[in-house]
C-alpha cells in the first residue's frame, strides 16, 4: 500500500526544483504544478514549498553532507525532495518514519525509483546521527541567505542586518486593507470579529487590519463587493501620502497588479483622476479586475512609462506614483525565491532602470505636483542613492520629507532621502518611499 501524502510531496519537489535548477518563480512554479495535488494538499504543498526555500542553504547543507557522490544533473530533483523531507523533520515536527516512507514513495512517482533507496538512506542516517543539531558552517548556512546578500544588507545597515535577515525568513502576515470609501478599519474589525476572525489594527493606519491567521478571501465578510482588500500595511502608505498634497490628475506609473491603484480611489474618490499604467498588458488585466471589484474606474495603457512620448497625452499630472521595478528585497518572507532568483549584478541595473523611470516620467508632473518614489527594496542603491541623485541633477525638484502621521514616523528610518520601513517592523514589509515636489514657476 502505497504511503498517502507521497504525491503532494513529489508535486513540492518539482516546483522547488523549478526554482533552484530552472530559475522559475515560486508563484509561476506552484500556478504550473498544484493542479496535479488534490486541493485538500494544496496547502500543504505550498508550507512544503515555501518552507524549504525560506531554509534553502541549511537544508542543502545537509543534503550535501547526506549525499556522498554528486548527483547527475537529471537527477537534481532529488535533491529537492530530500530537502523538503528534512524540512518536515526539522521545522514541521513530522516523525521522522512517516517522512522516510513518503519520501520514498515520492522518489518513485518522480520516476526515480532507482534513487528511492539513497533518499532512504540519507533520511535515516540524519536521524541516526542527529544531524539536526548540527549547523552550517558558514554564513549563508547560518542565515539561509546567498553570501553576496548578505554582505551588501550588512553593508546598508550595519546596526539591523541580523534584525533583517531574520525577518526575511519569517512567515508574513495577512493584512487587510479596508476600503476608505465605504467603511474604516476600525468597523470592519468589528464586522471581521463578527465574523469569529480574529484581527488587530496598527495605531496610525487607518485603512489596515492584520488578520491573527490567514484566511481565505471568500471568508472576508464584504470582500467580493470591494469593502476589503488584501494588501500590506506598508504599501498602504503610498495612496495617502500622495494624495495628502495631490488632488486631481494622478498616475499610477508601473500599475499592476492595481493594489496601489484601488487604494487611491478608495482615497481619493472624486477628487482624483486616475491613469493607470503599465508595460505588462496581462498584469493589466488584474488591474482591471482589482478596480471593478471596488466599483472604481481609471484609464488603463498598456506601455512603457519611460517612454511618455508614446502614452503621454500632454496634460499634466498633479500627482504621480512611481513604484519602480526592485529587486523586492523588501518582501522576501512573502517570496523566498528571490533570494535563489536574485543576483547582485542585477542591483545596478534595476538602478539604471529607475533613474530612466524618474527622468522620463518628470517632465509629465504639473509645476508643484508630487512624485512619490517607492521600492519594495533594502538596497541603498535603489532607494536614497537614487533619490538623491536625481534631486542634485534637477534644481526644480526638492523633497518633502513631512510623513502622514507620528505613528508612521516612530517605524520608518530616515534616509539621505526618503525614509525606510524595514522588513518585520510592526509586521510589515520592508518600503522605501521618497517624495518629490517640483517646485512651481515663480
């Protein structure tokens, strides 16, 4: 008889190995795979999945202590599963006998069946020898982050590098955000507690409520008619800050997938005109979707913002959101692949593109108009570097570093330019946000 739960770990390790050996990302690999696990694994196989990434270089450590001859490169796929096996033996607390079988079962599904008896001999000898006790010799071991990143958070903050690492390798919470047009947070807390879902508010937020635990959207009291959405607290912060200055022709530059977009209607409500865009004309598509599900309307374009001359319409904007491309450095507890997908060479370029965004999109703000900078990055050369870069090659551009409340000041770190929420503060991801205001003709 055949162990149950082996296929949803066979599936797990053919999406963790489309990350690690094919450079997929951990949300394309799950959407290609999960159909193939029944629906009540789906869960499962994404704690599988997700958790073995946040541990990569600690599960591979030992994988590679367990695995006394190089596997070929057809055979990589084992080394996932055998990770996903320790990750359940470590973090998990699955005996350790009920791992070995499923594993073993899951080897074969793989069509690997000539390798079942090494995954089961690699699992019993890690729990003969109590290898969980034993760490990772070296820093990306200890801090299951690549060296190179590691280094260069060290490098930008010197006194919070542990503090950040740490957090990247958390489970993130849920939060929600209520919409500012039809209710506060305050009362759908209450509808939510109705509800029997437990929630909490942040002092300072005043759209944001933090679910306890996940749940499922379909259990939000109101989410299908718009009265709620799901999105961090700290890209909450970007409608209102903008539009604390900024009423009227406002553009949402690098759109999708329309979080930012619904919250400025939401916000902004009659006051704002909204042109959303974006170079992705799929992504665009969940814009769409996002703003019908609000009840809101905004023009939608399919181009690339750096490029005006072919979207721009010559009427200017008096506020614009500019929430560039990163290497989302910011949001690695709710993406872990990053720190597999991501490369250090890809920071200058990502730099190059956002100073391309900031010179081609500044022409089209309104004397005294705001452009609101925002990565979701922990990289100084995305965010202040940037920033204040551009702010010394423009004289007509000056910042305005006053923050929408005291609550929101206390958990974000000044910069040479801008402020910083780190990853983990308060629960929230980690944001760079800057505000720009080109100065008005005198």
């Amino acid at each position: 008889m055949k162990p149950a739960g082996a296929k949803v770990r066979a599936v797990a390790a053919e999406v963790v190995d489309a990350v690690v050996t094919g450079g997929s990302s951990l949300d394309a690999a799950v959407a290609k795979h999960e159909q193939r696990a029944a629906a009540n694994d789906r869960p499962l196989l994404r704690m599988l999945c997700y958790g073995s990434l946040r541990n990569h270089w600690q599960l591979q450590a030992w994988v590679q202590q367990l695995i006394s001859k190089p596997l070929r490169k057809r055979d990589h796929i084992i080394n996932s599963l055998l990770a996903i096996a320790l990750y359940q033996i470590t973090e998990m607390r699955i005996p350790d006998h009920a791992v070995v079988s499923t594993s073993v079962e899951a080897a074969r599904q793989l069509r690997r069946p000539k390798l079942a008896g090494l995954v089961n001999a690699c699992l019993r000898r890690f729990g003969r020898e109590n290898m969980a006790a034993t760490e990772g010799g070296d820093e990306p071991s200890e801090w299951n982050h690549p060296a190179w990143m590691i280094e260069r958070v060290r490098q930008d903050w010197p006194d919070d590098w542990r503090s950040i690492l740490t957090a990247n390798n958390e489970r993130a919470p849920m939060w929600l955000r209520a919409n500012a047009s039809k209710n506060t947070a305050a009362a759908y807390l209450e509808r939510l507690h109705a509800a029997n879902i437990e929630a909490d508010l942040l002092a300072g937020w005043p759209d944001a409520v933090r679910l306890t635990a996940p749940q499922a959207v379909e259990s939000l009291p109101g989410f299908a008619a718009g009265d709620a959405s799901v999105q961090d607290a700290a890209a909450q912060i970007a409608a209102r800050w903008l539009l604390r200055d900024v009423k009227g022709r406002v553009l949402d530059a690098c759109a999708a997938p329309g979080g930012k977009s619904a919250h400025l209607l939401e916000v902004g409500a009659d006051n704002v005109s909204l042109v959303a865009l974006d170079n992705d004309a799929s992504r665009l598509e969940y814009v769409a979707e996002n703003l019908a599900r609000i009840g809101r309307d905004a023009t939608i374009i399919a181009s690339d913002a750096s490029k005006p001359e072919q979207w721009w319409d010559q009427v200017p904007f008096d506020g614009i959101l500019l929430d560039a491309p990163c290497s989302a450095s910011g949001v690695i507890r709710r993406h872990p692949d990053i720190k597999l997908l991501r490369r250090e060479s890809d920071l200058d370029n990502l730099a190059e593109q956002q100073r391309a965004l900031l010179e081609s999109l500044w022409p089209t703000l309104a004397p005294g108009g705001t452009l609101l900078y925002a990565t979701c990055s922990v990289f100084t050369a995305e965010n202040d570097e940037v920033t204040k870069q551009f702010l010394g090659d423009h004289g007509d551009a000056q910042e305005n570093d006053l923050l929408p409340n005291n609550n929101i000041r206390d958990l974000m770190r000044r910069k040479a330019c801008g402020y910083q929420i780190l990853p983990g503060s308060a629960g929230l991801d980690g944001f760079y946000y800057a505000a720009i205001q080109k100065k008005k003709v005198s």
